[in-house]
C-alpha cells in the first residue's frame, strides 16, 4: 500500500469515526430538546395547578371567613348573610 492510500485510509476512517461522533451528539441535542420540551410543559402544568389550588385556597379562606360571619350573627341577619353566602352555599338554600 502507498503512504497516499495509507493517508487515505487513515483520513476516512478519522472522517468517519468523527461522523459517528457527530451522529451521537445530533441524537443527545435532540433527546435534550424533547426534554427540555418536557420540562417546560411540566412548568406550565404545575403553574396551571398551582394558579388553580391558590384559587381554591382562597375560596376556602372566603369561605370560612363567611361561615365565621354566620355563626356569629343573629336570626335576624340570616336572610342578608344568605345573599352574601350564596357562593358558599347556593342562592337556593332557604328553609
């Protein structure tokens, strides 16, 4: 074999170990990508129920801040307190 097919040969398989190498690296960029993706729609899912269980407390803190009120007030406040709870307890709830 010549040294210019010797180089030759050397040269391809240095080429080609190099093509392997950039393959792995295409397919690691790739599987971070996705990842990442993943990663920022779990973000977007736990702000989305973290927006939600900050809705729900508050409405439990309304709510027991209401029902506070109620206990506290006389008979003769029930039917205003009843408008001011219907959230809490439904405009229907008259007995």
């Amino acid at each position: 074999m010549s040294l210019k097919d010797e180089l030759i040969k050397k040269a391809e398989t240095q080429l080609e170990e190099w093509e392997k190498q950039a393959d792995s690296l295409k397919a690691k960029a790739k599987a971070k990508e996705a990842e990442a993706e993943n990663e920022k729609a779990s973000a977007d899912i736990q702000q989305s129920t973290s927006d939600a269980l900050r809705s729900v407390e508050n409405k439990i803190s309304d709510g027991r801040k209401k029902l506070d009120e109620l206990k506290q007030s006389g008979e003769d406040n029930i039917d205003s307190l009843r408008e001011r709870l219907s959230d809490l307890i439904g405009p229907d709830n008259k007995r």
